[in-house]
C-alpha cells in the first residue's frame, strides 16, 4: 500500500500550507468516530460530525489528501461515481455552500458540464473540430464545473480543525478488529471509537481483506501550453466549460477535459471498466 503510493509521485495541484499543529494534542483513545483516510470524504466528514457535536480523529498514513483526492482532475458534477442516486441531488450547490460558509479559496467554478456525443446536431450545438473525423456536438450542459482539488481537500480540513475534529498525519492504520471490541491499531497504539468510517478508497482491502475485491481505476492526464483567449475562442471553448464525454465504447478514449487556472486544455483518458 506505502509503495503503490509513492509510485504515483507528488501530487499535481499546489499543496499550500500545512496545517496547524494539532497532531500533537492529546488523542482521546475512545472517540465518537475513528476516521481512516484524510481526502475529500475523510476530512469532509470530519467537518460534519465536528459541526454536529462528534468528536473524530482522523487517521492519514500520509498526508491530507495524499491519495487519490489530491490527484484527481477536480471535475465537478452532480452524481455519483456509481450513477445517480436517489436524494443525491444538491451535491454542487451544498459543495457551493461549504465553501462560501468556510471560506474555502479552491476555485471553485460552475458554469455547468458540456456533454459531448459524435454525431451531427444543429449547427448552434457543433464544437468547430472533430475526434478522430468524426463531428463534435454538446448534448446538454449538466450543472458542475471545475474545483482545484488539492485546495478544497486542505481546506475541509482545516475546517474540520477549526470545529473541533483531529487530524493525525503519518499515522498509518494497520490493523482493524471487532473481537471482543471495536478497535484500530496504529502501530503499537490501540483506539477504540465508538465508530468507524473508512475512507481509504481503493486501499479498503489492506484493511478488510473480506471485503469485496476493489482496485483503482487508472486515469492518464496530459496538458496542453497555456492557451490564449484568441486560441480558445477558435475551438469554441472560450466560456471555459469543462466537457465530459463517456469514452467507455473504445478500449482507451477520451474521458473528459477541464481548464487549469493559466487556461490550459487538460485531457484525461481512462482504462474501459
């Protein structure tokens, strides 16, 4: 699990500052709520049982949103990875509030998600290139936007610090058991909560090796040079949305593209399911 880490290298969005010290405050040894895995959910969920009143700790093997939510393209959009689901349908605008509410600087924009199919649409419809000779058209634009991940991951913590939750970085969760009492290890370190999220995505299976197989789903991500406005408008992409396009029909195809700060076109592809 350490080495599959590392592999990835340093994360490609800006880290910013640490987080204030207080790994070193006294770590209650029976939280409400044991938290394992400081990214989006991890820290996200943090903040909202500390609003609530819960005590969590939150236990990274490395540090805050080292994993995936620190690596990820920063796509915004309404569903879930799994597809839609019922009662999952203010994701943007409670991300839209969390972030005025906590002052989160993550530039966070939403002028919604174009979704892109191959075939001919009115002309008011058709992106001026094409895929591989084939036309280019925007089918809907879906509400979303773009969100520098890195920055939101860090400041959810620093929320959740400032609401009374713990953060504990480097402090690598080994061992989980259930007999004769709900517990974590934390090398030679005991806890025993009185819950327990896990939040370790692709890794959950170092942890519960019963649990439903599940490995992570490799993403290769290039960018282009800064593009100026002129460039931009000459593609049709001046307004800045990002685009998505489900890519899952050819072996490896283009998944979806977002703009860094300096307006450069970044493309992601995706290994088929």
């Amino acid at each position: 699990m350490k080495t599959a880490r590392f592999h990835w290298g340093e994360p490609p969005w800006p880290r910013g500052s640490d987080l204030p010290l207080n790994s070193n405050l006294p770590t209650p040894t029976n939280p409400d709520v044991a938290i394992i895995g400081a990214g989006l959910t991890g820290t996200s969920t943090a903040l909202h049982l500390a609003r609530r009143g819960i005590r969590s700790v939150v236990y990274e093997a490395g540090q805050v949103a080292d994993g995936a939510s620190g690596r990820t393209g920063g796509l915004v959009l309404e569903s879930t990875a799994a597809g839609p689901r019922d009662a999952v349908n203010t994701c943007v605008s409670g991300l839209e509030r969390i972030v005025a509410e906590e002052r989160i600087d993550c530039n966070l924009v939403l002028p919604g998600c174009w979704e892109i199919e191959h075939h001919e649409a009115p002309s008011e419809k058709m992106l001026p290139w094409s895929d591989a000779g084939q036309p280019v058209c925007i089918t809907k634009n879906v509400t979303g936007g773009v969100v520098q991940p890195m920055a939101l991951t860090m400041g959810l913590a620093r929320a959740a610090i400032r609401s009374g939750a713990i953060i504990r970085e480097h402090s690598r969760v080994t061992r989980i058991s259930f007999e004769p009492e709900m517990a974590i290890e934390i090398g030679g370190e005991r806890i025993t909560p009185g819950h327990i999220v896990i939040a370790t995505n692709a890794w959950i299976n170092a942890l519960l090796p019963d649990a439903p197989p599940l490995s992570s789903c490799l993403t290769f991500a290039c960018a282009t040079a800064p593009l100026d406005r002129a460039a931009l408008a000459a593609i049709g992409l001046e307004k800045g949305h990002p685009v998505l396009y489900d890519g899952h029909a050819v072996p490896m195809g283009p998944h979806k593209f977002r703009w860094a700060g300096d307006f450069r076109r970044g493309v992601s592809f995706r290994r088929a399911g």
